[in-house]
C-alpha cells in the first residue's frame, strides 16, 4: 500500500486516507443502505463521524490532519450531496462545478471566508457554520496571549530550559501589568463580547469598536468609541472581526503608527484582517511593544521575520483548539448538514436563500 505521508496523500492511499461507511458491513454481514453522499474533507471528532453513521448516509471522510491535495478535493466531490469542511478548502466555482449534486456546505468554524457565498446561493447550495460553541475557548486563547506577550513567558520559558538562568534577577525578563489598563476590543460579537467578561476581572478600562452600539458589551462597563480613538488610547488592542472586503487590511502601517509605543496587538480573527508586513515593521521598528497572533495572512506561512522576533507570541491557529470544543464543533457541523439534507430546521445557515 502507498505511504500516506504529509506530502503525498492521495486516493491511491483510499484504505486509509478515506473511510467509507459503504464498506462497513452492518451486524447481518450486509452492507447500509446507500443514503445521502457526504465527504468530510479533514480529520474532525470522531463524535461528528458516529452521528452521520448513524444517518442512512453514505460516509466518506479524508483521515488525514493534512488537507486533501485540490485535484483530490475536486474529484471526490462530483457525487457528493453534502460536504463538512475546515478553513484550508477553498469552496469557489470551480469547486462548485465539480459538486453539480451538492446540496449544502457545512463548515467546521465560526468563519466562512473561504466559501464564495455569492455563488454558492446562486446554485442554491445552502452553507452553514458553528458558532456560539466555541466562544469560550477563543476568549480564553486570546487572554493566554495577552496574558503571554504581556508577562514574556516564553522568553521566560526558553531562558529556564536553555540552561543559562542564573536565578532570580531584579531586572530580569520584566513584562507590564494587565490589570487597570485599557482593553480595546475590534469586533463585539460572541467572542468580543466574552473577552470583555473577562477583562473585567482584571479592573480594566474596556472600549470597543462595532459598527453599532452593544448592550452586551455595555454591561460589562465598555464604552463605544471610533476606531481613532480605540487605536489611540488602547494598551492592549484584541481583533475579533470577520474577513470581509471591509476588514481585509484594516490594520496597516497607519493604524499601527496610531497606536502607544506601550500597546500590544492581539489578532484571534483572520490573518488577512492584518497587513503582515506592515506589522512586522511596526513590531521592528517599536511603533508597538508586541504582538500576540493566532492567524496568519497567508497562513500557514508565516513571515520569516515576524519567526524571529522575540516581542512576539505566536500560536497555530489554536483558537477553538480544545477537546471539549472540537467535539462540539464536529457534532455541530454532522447536525447542521443533516438538517439541511433532510429538509429540517436549521439555525446556522449563513446564506439564506
């Protein structure tokens, strides 16, 4: 059997790269009834897997962490009446041509700029998401990297295991104080809002940037203020906004030069939200203190320079990254796309046709 290896999965590896529920005998040694086609192009939860097994649906899924080389992606689909998919598929038209069965893309993430909404409804192809189950889980991932390009710990964490630490120093790696500074939120949806809960616990000045007042964001004490202002005044700076053409380089040299010496920049959005090299100048260059960064413009590369900076703290894309949440995620992506095929109530779909 060929190695399904990082760089060469592909369907000559269909005993392990892809697992088919067709080829799954039930208890009486025959095969499911052939249902709905569904492809699930990642590796996800295996709680999302059992709930689409336990439909009439024929099951496919791509077990693999790497994604599915895009020739691949596009063959596989052409049967397909429904698909789960992370952020790294590209759903466009040519994607869409090849699908001329599907009824419905059904994404694992809060996010769906990968999916070209406009033409998926002109083909009334119904898209949906998961939102709400993995609020807690970014704004806890976005307060670890505050709380980490704040306080240095990984510088700290690399001194001690280098072996060079010679103890308790009273200059030493100093970082700067959370509490009772002001938190600028970009972005008050659900997890905007759960960053503010609990910044709260920190005494902090909360203010936010949204394109219209929010009683949530209120009653924690936020104030709305112009997007001027939150650049200005922020000493820690979160963004948690979705990647439209609005919000594609909303953060460039110019926002950046706004911003206090002082301010660290925190982006648990879309990396594209963010002109890398702008930033990376802006860290260089000391127009800000640091940067705590989950995502990446062209993720997964990464500026080879941004790699090398030490007033930085970068993460893989980790926001949702819990045990907890992912199985929620998957379960949530297998029921949304069941609804949607059986003709039921679904209240996650983004295009609404």
């Amino acid at each position: 059997m060929a190695q399904c290896g990082w760089h060469t999965v592909a369907f000559p590896c269909l005993t392990r790269a892809i697992v088919s529920q067709l080829d799954q005998p039930t208890a009486g040694g025959q095969n499911r009834r052939m249902g709905w086609n569904i492809l699930v192009t990642r590796r996800i939860p295996i709680e999302g897997i059992d709930l689409l097994r336990r439909s009439s649906a024929n099951v496919r899924w791509h077990d693999e962490e790497t994604p599915l080389p895009r020739g691949e992606l596009l063959s596989q689909v052409r049967s397909c009446d429904g698909v789960i998919i992370t952020g790294g598929d590209r759903i466009d038209a040519e994607f869409l041509d090849a699908a001329s069965k599907l009824k419905v893309v059904s994404c694992i993430a809060v996010g769906y700029d990968n999916v070209d909404l406009t033409e998926a409804s002109r083909r009334r192809v119904t898209v949906t998401n998961t939102p709400d189950v993995l609020t807690d889980a970014c704004a806890d991932l976005t307060w670890a990297l505050i709380l980490g390009v704040a306080r240095r710990v990984v510088e700290g964490d690399r001194l001690t295991r280098s072996g060079e630490w010679q103890g308790w120093a009273p200059t030493q790696l100093r970082g700067v104080d959370v509490a009772g500074k002001t938190l600028g939120i970009v972005g008050a949806g659900r997890i905007g809002v759960a960053v503010a809960k609990r910044g709260t616990g920190f005494s902090m000045r909360l203010l936010y940037f949204a394109r219209r007042a929010k009683p949530e964001m209120e009653a924690f004490g936020a104030r709305l203020v112009t997007f001027d202002e939150i650049l200005r005044e922020s000493d820690l700076l979160c963004v948690h906004v979705p990647l439209t053409p609005d919000t594609r380089h909303l953060f460039g040299e110019l926002e950046f030069r706004k911003m206090k010496p002082t301010a660290f920049f925190i982006n648990m959005a879309r990396g594209a939200v963010v002109d890398e090299a702008a930033l990376v100048r802006a860290l260089r260059e000391r127009w800000i203190a640091g940067a705590g960064l989950d995502v990446y413009e062209h993720e997964p590369q990464i500026s080879p320079e941004l790699l090398q900076m030490p007033n930085t703290l970068l993460l893989p894309h980790l926001g949702s990254a819990t045990v907890e949440t992912r199985r929620r995620m998957s379960v949530l992506a297998a029921e949304n796309l069941l609804a949607v095929l059986e003709g039921r109530l679904c209240p996650n779909i983004v295009n609404p046709f």
